[in-house]
C-alpha cells in the first residue's frame, strides 16, 4: 500500500519533468523536430529533351558505332606500327617519268626577235639590243617552265640551273653579263658587242643540246 502510494506520488512528478525537459529540448534552436517530405528534384532544362529523344532514338544502334570505333583505332595502330617495320617504299606511289621536254623557243619566236633586236642595232641602241634578246629568253624559258623559271629567279639564277643542258645554259650566261655590263652596268656597246650577244642568243635558242 505504501509502495503504490509512494509509486503514485512519484509518478506524475516524474512525468512533469520529463514533459518540460522535451519542451525545453523542442525550444532548442539548431534541432530540427519537423521532417517534412524530400523537396522535389528540378526539372530537367527545356534543351535537354531533344538530345534524350535523339539518345532514345539512336540507342540501338550505339553499340555498333562503339564497336566500329574501337575497330577504326585498332586499324590505325597496325598501320603506323606497319609504316615503322615495313619498308616505306611501299607507301609510295609510283612516279610516272615525264618524258624530257624541249626548252628551245620556237624557231618563229626566235627569228622574230632576233629581227626585233637588229632593228634596235640598226638604230644604235645596242644595249637596248641586248636587254632584249636576254629579256624574250627568259619570259620563253618562263612560259615553258613555269614551275622551274620562277618570277624571283634573277638571270644568274636561271644561268645555275642544272636543269639546263651545258652548252646552253653557257650561252645564256653569257648573254646575261654582257645585259650586266652594258644595259644594267652602263658600259658603252658597240656592234662588235651586240654581234657576241645575238651569236649567243643563237646558241642558246638554236642548239641541238636541247633535244
């Protein structure tokens, strides 16, 4: 009897204070007692759905595109590892051997200029005469060779070229100083020298070694 009053008595006091513990805990700011529902995630971006439709779309087929990739690399390792152990003539394409190419003027051109340049003789303007003759040679060579006879060469350039048979390439360079000489260096010419530079012309248009 006395054992449950007692029992009784203690009991609401201890029910109190556990109540005003909790109240005081739940009034204990930083501790969070409301657990409310996980907010909801953010919708996906409006550009986002045409690139999960073509995903959607082109899904069948992606494993072939990985797997020709992985074939495509692989390929491409055997061939530089090939190009390292094979010899690399084999990479090469055969060269088609141009046949040898006249570069002689043409007989009509020629006898034209060599014309053209006794009119300037005639007159007495031999350096003018031999300007020309070196002039003409070079816009022929130029037109025929375009590639080789570039604009930048000068005439001693075009004389050193091993593209040019000996005995003509000898008379062009010939041809060049005495331009050098009288038309560019201001020494006199006479008709002795204009008759060495048209013979030289002759030689460089009209020798056999072109052909």
């Amino acid at each position: 009897m006395q054992g449950s009053d007692g029992a009784g008595t203690v009991g609401p006091a201890a029910e109190q204070k556990l109540a005003a513990a909790h109240a005081a805990l739940r009034k204990t700011p930083g501790i969070q007692f409301d657990f409310q529902g996980l907010p909801a995630p953010p919708k996906a971006p409006a550009w986002l759905e045409p690139l999960a439709k073509l995903l959607k779309f082109i899904a069948p087929v992606l494993p072939y595109v990985f797997w020709g990739g992985v074939i495509l690399g692989v390929g491409l390792i055997l061939f530089f590892i090939a190009r390292e152990v094979v010899p690399e003539r084999w990479f090469r394409r055969k060269r088609v051997e141009a046949p040898a190419a006249d570069w002689r003027p043409e007989p009509e051109k020629a006898r034209a200029l060599l014309d053209d340049a006794d009119g300037l003789a005639a007159a007495g303007r031999f350096e003018e005469a031999i300007h020309l003759l070196l002039f003409r040679s070079i816009d022929d060579l130029r037109a025929r060779r375009p590639g080789v006879v570039k604009p930048a060469l000068t005439s001693r350039d075009i004389a050193g070229l091993d593209v040019l048979p000996a005995g003509p390439r000898a008379a062009f360079a010939s041809l060049a100083r005495a331009v050098e000489l009288t038309f560019f260096g201001g020494r006199p010419a006479g008709a002795e020298e204009f008759g060495s530079a048209r013979r030289d012309y002759e030689a460089f248009a009209f020798a056999e070694a072109w052909r």
